[in-house]
C-alpha cells in the first residue's frame, strides 16, 4: 500500500498560508484590472469583494469535508463516500484540471517574459529553462515547496511597495461615482474576480500536511484574505492612475504602471520588476504540478519520480506544437474558468452537501 507523504513531513500553518496565497496571486495579479475594467468600468474592486466571499465559503466547504477524515487524502475520502469507481473518476477529472490550469499560467509566464525581457530568445529554450526549478521543487516535496512559497513570498512584497510610485499622477475621482452603471455590471465581473482567487482548491491536497489542523479555517481565510488586499491594492492604484477608457487598453496595466519608473543608476527598472515576477509564476505552477504527480502516484499505488517525469515531459511535447502567442493564450483562458468553476467551486459544494446528508444519515441508523 503506498504511504501518504503527509505521513512523514508537516508544514506549519503559516506554511498552509503561503502557500494558498501564492498560488492564487499567479498571472492573475498582473491583467485583473483590465479584464474587470472591460466588464465593470471603475467598479470593479466591488467585484473582487463579492468573489473574494464566494471563494471562501468554498474554501471552507473544503476544510469541513477534510476536517472530518483529517489523516485521509482526498482520494481516500472519495473512495469512503463514493465507490472506488467513482472516486478515480473525480481524481483523474482533478488531474486533467490542475495539470490545465499548471500549463495554462506556465504558457502565459513565457509568453510574458519573452515579451518583456528576452524578446530575441527561442520561447522553447525559455520554456526549458522554467522547468528547471520546477521539477527540483516538485521532486523535493512539501518541505521543499513550503519553503520555497516562504521565500517568493517575502522575497517579492517589495514588488507591491514599488506600486505606490505612481500614485503622484493619480485622480481619485476616476473611481466616482460607485456603482455608475448599476449592480448589473459588477455582478458579471464576479466570474472573472473568483477566477482570479483559483489556488484555495488546493487545500483538498495540502490539509493532510498541516501539522496543527484545528487552525487550518483561520489559515485558509488568512490567505484568502491576504489575496483580497493585494488584489485590492493593485486594482485600485491601477483605477486611479489610469482613465477608465485607458486602462482597457493595456493588456498587463500592473507592468505598465512600473515602465514609467526611473532611477538614476538604472535604466529598463521593468524588467528588474518582471523578473521577480518569474518568481510568483513559479510559485502557482509548482503546486499544481505537485497536486497532479502525487494524485497520479496514489492513483497508481505507487510512488516514483517517473510520474514527475511523465508529467513535465508532456509539458515539453505539448509546448512544441502549442507556442504562446497572445491569441492562443487568450483561447486558452477563455476554455479554462468554465471547467475551473466546475470542479474548483460546484465540486466542493456538492462534496460538502453530500458529505453532511450521508453522516446524518449514518449518525440516524
């Protein structure tokens, strides 16, 4: 029988946090207040709130499933209220989604970096080299992805404070009136702002690591939480800097606000900016892929390093005939938050219905 690595190494809660958090801030963080702009104009932010509620009472739909096996992985869990048929089904389901939702950030932060900082460089030797550190992150396991969340984390706050430069040319107006066209809009923006918060599924995989349990509802709204205000943050610096119309325009408004940038001892300070922003894509990527190798092993009932390599070399074939150009990158987006709402929100609802009606029952006899 293969034994759960959870079985062996924890992480800590502020391990959990970071984690949740980092993979939520992904590519997101860097066109989120165009794409609501285009759907809601200044208003917005009122989005991210409401997608922030809905993401977290998903959230914690998550944990209550989880909390009631908490030394079972979800693939045991399925197995226990589903029949054994049926719990493969959902994982392999599981699978398909975070190995999508891996390569589809992984396409965009290439596309990303060839456009910003290595223009004349092949997009596959980029793609080679990104796959560097995730496969040693991937193959050294929870300690190693922990720790590595904790050091994007704190290594890259800095690239927030650098925000606050443009706010000289700021107009707080350009965020008046609220609610200018209605509710109408803001709700519509909701689809894009829960999308941005993707990453707390993940939790299905990374509650059995946590070592103190009984925190794990206040981690998960901490992280959450903490995606909320910097969403916010930059959303809002973006709204005020840039005119309503304008900012429809850019295709990544947060790189554009540091272009203007200028010190005297250096020049192109965006491309200092992007380059740790590599660091924050590699940090929703990793988890991903990890969910996806070690759901394959317990799938298999057999844990090797062959499944990672499987796993990263499909990454390599598909980008050979799958080359990121903005386009096919915005295809892609447009195929993923459908399926994303399936099984990252409609799943772990329904988990949780159908948990607590079987225990009732069960509790009853």
């Amino acid at each position: 029988m293969l034994v759960p690595t959870f079985m062996k190494k924890e992480i800590s809660l502020l391990h959990f946090i970071l984690i949740l958090t980092s993979i939520e801030l992904g590519a997101s963080i860097l066109t989120l207040p165009a794409e609501l702009a285009l759907e809601t104009g200044t208003d917005g932010w009122i989005s991210i709130i409401i997608g922030y509620v809905l993401a977290t009472v998903v959230s914690l739909c998550i944990i209550k499933v989880m909390s009631k096996h908490p030394e079972k992985t979800m693939q045991q869990i399925l197995n226990i209220y589903f029949s054994s048929l049926v719990g493969k089904f959902i994982i392999v389901v599981w699978i398909i989604y975070a190995f999508i939702s891996a390569f589809s950030i992984f396409i965009s932060s290439i596309y990303i970096i060839n456009e910003w900082i290595l223009p004349n460089t092949s997009n596959y030797f980029i793609a080679v080299l990104f796959l560097v550190p995730i496969f040693m992150a991937v193959r050294g396991g929870i300690r190693m992805i922990s720790g590595f969340q904790v050091v994007v984390f704190f290594s890259t706050l800095w690239l927030l404070l650098v925000l606050l430069f443009p706010l000289h040319h700021s107009h707080i107006m350009f965020l008046l009136p609220i609610l200018k066209e209605g509710w109408g809009p803001v709700i519509q923006g909701v689809r894009i702002s829960v999308f941005a918060f993707l990453g707390f599924e993940l939790s299905y995989i990374f509650y059995p690591y946590i070592k103190n349990k009984q925190y794990a509802v206040k981690g998960i709204i901490i992280a959450n939480s903490i995606t909320l205000l910097i969403y916010l943050q930059i959303t809002l610096i973006c709204y005020v800097v840039f005119s309503p119309d304008e900012i429809t325009k850019y295709i990544w408004p947060t790189l554009t606000l540091v272009k203007p940038i200028r010190f005297s001892f250096l020049e192109r300070f965006e491309i200092v900016y992007v380059s740790f922003y590599i660091l924050i894509f590699l940090s929703s990527v990793i988890p991903y892929l990890f969910f996806v190798t070690e759901s394959i092993s317990e799938l298999m009932k057999r844990r090797s390093r062959s499944h990672l390599y499987m796993v990263l070399g499909i990454f390599i074939v598909s980008y050979l005939f799958y080359q990121p150009h903005f386009t096919n990158i915005n295809l892609f987006n447009t195929i993923l938050p459908p399926f994303s709402y399936i099984v990252a929100f409609a799943f772990p609802v329904f988990l949780w219905l159908y948990v607590m009606i079987v225990s009732k029952k069960t509790d009853k006899e």
